[in-house]
C-alpha cells in the first residue's frame, strides 16, 4: 500500500532567486541606472573618474535622502507635496535664527527640527482627521510655507535671502558634519553622500526587519484591511509624514551649511523631482509598493544625468526632457514588474 504524499503548500513554496530578483520594485531603477552610466561613460572620460563619481554623487545625495523618505511615505499611500518648501523653511529658520538673533547655529538647528516635525505632524493629523486627500492638504501646506518663506524673509532682511551663516558661533563643526568633505583616494565626497546612505539603509531595515515596515506596508496596500488587523494606521501615516519633515529639515541644513545662505524661494518645485526619483525606484502612485533603495537608485540616475549632461557639453534644457522619459520608462517597468509578481504569488 503506497501512502500519498501532500502536495506542497503553494504559499511556501520557493519561487526560485531568480523569480525573486525580477518581482524586486527596484529592478527597473537598476537597469536604468546601468544603462545611464554607461552612456555617458563611454562618451566621458571624466564622468567615469573618481572625481567625476563625485561630482554626480553630490546632487545624488541630497535628492537621495528626500526621495527615501518620500517613498517610505508613497509605499504608506500618501504624498507629500510640501516637502520641497519645508528644506527652504528649515534652511531659513537656521540661518535667520544664527544670523539676526544670536543663536548658535546648533541651537537653530534643533529650533528648525522643531519647527519641521511640527509641521510634518500637523499634516499627517490633517490628513488622518478630515480624511481629505493628502495631494490636496499638502498643497495647501506648499503654499502657505512658500508665502510664510517670503513674506518673513523680506520683512527681516529687506530682500529675498538670508545671509552671513559663517561668521555664527558653531558654524565650523556643523558645517564639518553635515556639509564637509571626506577625502578618499585624493578625491574630495560630501558627508552628505554617508548621510544619504545611512538613511537609505536605516529605511531599508525598517521595511525588511521591523514592525513599523509592515505596517507601512499595510496600510498602503489596504487600509480599511490594516486597521480590521489592528494596524494603528493614523499613527503610521503621521510618523510617515514626520520622516519626510526630518528629511526636510537634515536636507534644508545640509544646503543652508554649505552656501551659508537661503533663498526664500529654495526646494520650490523640488517635491516634484523627488516623487519622480521614488517613483522611478519601484514605488507606485497607488501605495503598498516600492523600496527606499530603489528611491536611491532614482536619485543616483537624476544625479548621473544632471552632470553627465553637462559633461558631454550639452544644453541644460534637455535634463527636463529626461526627467518625463524616465518617469514614463519607470512606470512603464514597474506597472509590468507589479504585474508579474501578482502572477508569481498566485
């Protein structure tokens, strides 16, 4: 008598690597990134040297960091559209507070933190309390913060900028941690490439490894079904928010630290290339899908194309052009991605 042997458990069962490396969100960006390096390689020897690695790294870094904390907040279903203002606003309160009423510049800075995740809070409770679109709250936000930026700071100054950062006390260490330079190989790389890589894999544990990630995740992906799990969504989606703030703020510092000046009109229309970056990473418009290091992948091809083009001696103008090929490339390759890794789980 021969016993039947169960059928496996299709819910456990292996899908293979390499199944599972082509439902990875981030493969599109990856792809992208190789073919966008090579182009302009071949053509430059100075894009591909060390130096030139750096030079890209630089806008790369700071992009970075703002487009993780956006997808960390698009993956959670909502979107930030003052984001791109409040790095101004956090840049301004530093730079106001140490210049005109004699504020070390650590002080503002914790100040400006204060001022970012109070907004951050503000709006993931708006959101979360009138249920109104967060596209729609975060707009209003985007504009009051761009008329605050200006307003105050032509009442201050007289003028449309803030200035003198380096004469305040504490600007030297500071400005070595969050904008200095580290030397390797005699090549001079921004700090703020660490700090965009330690936020990248920071928010990769918390999507990977943590509770708070699957909640994210949840949420997302469906939130009526996260909150019948006791997911506690509102929670979520206002510390979401408070990250991108914090993004803000670290961001608007670095910037503020490294000119030792802001334009009242700083990050305005930036929100837009960060949604882009995240978007051109893995994550989708819809929630519940993506990856922070497909985010920096995106922002490592924004900053291979910014200054590749400039390299190859090209007119400025066609960067717009490549950021709406690439928007439309990546949504393209994560729609198909999404596509084929629901056929995968079923």
């Amino acid at each position: 008598m021969t016993t039947a042997v169960p059928a496996a458990d299709e819910r456990v069962s292996d899908v293979g690597r390499l199944r599972r490396t082509l439902i990875r969100p981030e493969l599109g960006a990856v792809v992208g990134a190789i073919a966008v390096f090579t182009f302009f390689a071949v053509q430059s020897e100075v894009f591909r040297s060390p130096a030139g690695v750096a030079n890209w790294l630089d806008p790369a870094a700071t992009l970075g960091i703002m487009a993780v904390a956006i997808a960390l907040l698009m993956i959670g279903g909502e979107f930030d559209l003052s984001a791109g203002v409040l790095t101004g606003t956090t840049g301004l309160v530093l730079v106001t507070l140490a210049t005109r009423y004699g504020f070390d510049v650590w002080s503002a800075m914790l100040v400006g933190l204060a001022v970012a995740l109070a907004i951050g809070f503000l709006n993931g409770l708006l959101v979360t309390r009138t249920r109104l679109p967060s596209f729609i709250v975060t707009l209003g936000t985007f504009l009051m913060l761009q008329g605050v930026n200006l307003g105050v700071t032509k009442l201050i100054t007289g003028t449309v900028q803030v200035s003198g950062l380096r004469r305040a006390e504490g600007f030297e260490t500071a400005n070595m941690v969050f904008a200095g330079t580290v030397t390797i190989g005699g090549v001079g790389f921004r700090v703020a490439i660490l700090w965009w890589i330690a936020v990248t894999v920071l928010a990769t544990w918390v999507l990977a490894r943590s509770r708070f990630g699957n909640w994210i995740f949840a949420v997302g992906g469906n939130e009526q079904a996260a909150r019948a799990v006791g997911v506690p969504a509102a929670r979520t989606k206002i510390a979401l928010f408070m990250t991108t703030a914090f993004a803000a703020w670290l961001v608007g510092s670095i910037l503020a630290l490294r000119f030792t000046s802001v334009q009242a009109s700083t990050g305005v229309t930036q929100e837009f290339i960060y949604i882009i970056a995240a978007v051109i990473g893995g994550c989708l418009l819809t929630g519940g899908y993506g990856s922070a290091i497909g985010a920096s992948i995106g922002a490592v091809i924004f900053g291979m194309a910014d200054k590749g083009i400039v390299f190859l001696g090209w007119d400025a103008d066609w960067f717009k052009f490549f950021l709406g090929a690439m928007l439309l490339l990546a949504t393209l390759a994560n729609r198909l991605v999404r596509r084929y890794a629901e056929e995968v789980r079923h």
